[in-house]
C-alpha cells in the first residue's frame, strides 16, 4: 500500500499517521476543521522533535515523515487512497455517516478499517463495502505499541483479511486475529483487570499509588491501570465498559470511586486531572 486515509487527528489518529508515514506511505489526515486538522500534525511533530533531541532520528528524515502528512478538513486526497483507517468518536451512528460517506468517494478496491475498541465490525460494516470492511484496533501509544487486532465482520473477505494484516506489518505492526465479539481479545482482559483496580479503590483497599505500584511490581506491567486510565481518558472507557456491560454484564460495571471523577471532569491527562493531578510538563 502506498496511500492512506485517516479519520480523525487526535492522538490515536496522529500516531497512526505517523506509523504510516515511516513507512513512506502518503497519509491524509481528516477532521472537522483544518485547525483540528492541522493540530494532529503538530502532535507528530512534536513527537518527532523528541526523537532528534534524543539523537534517535535525524532532521531529513524528520522533514521527510511530515512532508508525507496532509491535513485536511475534507475528503480531499481520499480518492486514491489504498486504505481508510478511521479513529473518531466511539459512537456507532458518527462512524458509520463517516463510511458511508467514504464509499463514494474512494476506489472500490480501498480498505475500510476502523480503529474502534469496542464496537461490532458486522455492524460498521452495513454502512458500506462489507466484504472491504474490517477492524483494526491499534494501542495507545500506536507509535510504540508493536500489536493490532484484526477483526474481520462477518462479510469480510479473505482477500481483505490479508491487505490489513500486510499493512500491519508494512507499517512495523505485529497483528493478530480476532473474531467479531464485543471487546474483542484485549480489551476484555484489561478492562476486567481495570475494573477490578477502580473497585479497590471505591472498597478503600489500597492508594490509587499503590495499586499502581503492585501492578508494575508484583504483576510486571509498564504502567499500572489507574495511570493507563488516564492515558486514555476516562471518557472513553466509559464508553467501553458501557458496550462491555451490555455484553456481559456486572462484570464489567463502573464503581462509584470512577463515576465521581466523571462528574467532576477528571477525564485524565488530557485535561491535566484524572486519578492523578498532573502540570503542563506531564500533560
């Protein structure tokens, strides 16, 4: 593949880009305006500027990465475009407007792929080309994080199955296969273990710091749950855990201590206040 589309220039879809881009793919980035637009390629070059400080990148390759970077606030460059990676809002009517709007203006042969965490793919893909329809579900922070789920819907064809695992792997990605369940593979585990962490919290169990602490030394995570929490936003996982107690249940059921922190706009560290406090330094 040689021509990418990404929907939405948040962090999500701005690391995608960049992925994209270090593979000398050409991306077009879109959002609702081109300052948004034009926001998400600052992100990347502020995550570029981190590496030339660092000495693990260079100033031509930086150039090189963000000249292959389009913001847009429209479908322009979408036409050609070998596949569409789309990373909006959780919600199911906004992606599918959004799908079914690409299907006129992209080639027939593109692949439709949505970065959803937990939203049904067989579902997305009514919107549009259900046999080109598939789940790419990438972790935060893309750039670094080595796996993607591969979730094909039900119309899904092998054919497509294929193209998105070979641009998971152009792109430096590990993928793996999953079939078409609320959650997925990943998302079950950790929002369960999540769950669990914002539940010892509301029983006054141990310190959001200390819980934290035994995950990263008892259990060998990078990071512990809460801190991840606020990584991705508590907005979102609400939205998450929202789809997975539909599923599954209780089990997956926000306690108090999570409920106070969304009524009381602690989102996490994109507003500088989740679990933890943070200054414009950790931001």
């Amino acid at each position: 593949m040689k021509k990418a589309g990404l929907l939405g220039a948040g962090m999500m879809g701005a690391e995608i880009a960049l992925c994209c881009a270090r593979a000398d793919m050409e991306v077009w980035m879109k959002e609702v305006s081109m300052d948004l637009a034009k926001a998400g390629k600052q992100r990347v070059e502020k995550m570029l500027a981190k590496e030339v400080e660092k000495g693990k990148l260079d100033g031509p390759t930086r150039d090189k990465i963000l000249s292959l970077i389009h913001p847009v606030d429209s479908y322009e460059g979408f036409h050609d475009v070998d596949i569409v990676v789309e990373a909006i809002l959780e919600i199911a009517d906004v992606k599918m407007k959004a799908y079914s709007e690409l299907d006129i203006v992209c080639k027939q042969s593109c692949v439709f792929a949505s970065n959803t965490s937990s939203i049904s793919i067989t579902k997305l893909a009514a919107a549009a080309r259900a046999d080109r329809f598939i789940g790419l579900h990438f972790f935060s922070p893309a750039s670094v994080m080595r796996l993607v789920e591969v979730i094909p819907g039900l119309l899904t064809t092998s054919d497509t199955i294929e193209s998105a695992m070979g641009f998971c792997r152009q792109i430096g990605k590990d993928p793996i296969k999953v079939r078409n369940v609320e959650g997925f593979a990943v998302n079950r585990l950790l929002c369960a273990m999540m769950t669990e962490a914002y539940r010892l919290v509301d029983e006054g169990v141990a310190s959001i710091e200390d819980i934290d602490t035994a995950c990263k030394l008892g259990l060998g995570h990078p990071v512990g749950p809460l801190r991840l929490c606020d990584n991705i936003s508590l907005d979102l996982l609400d939205k998450v855990h929202t789809v997975l107690t539909e599923a599954y249940g209780e089990r997956f059921k926000l306690p108090g201590a999570y409920r106070e922190r969304l009524a009381a706009g602690r989102l996490g560290r994109k507003v500088g206040k989740g679990w933890y406090d943070y200054d414009e330094k950790t931001k």
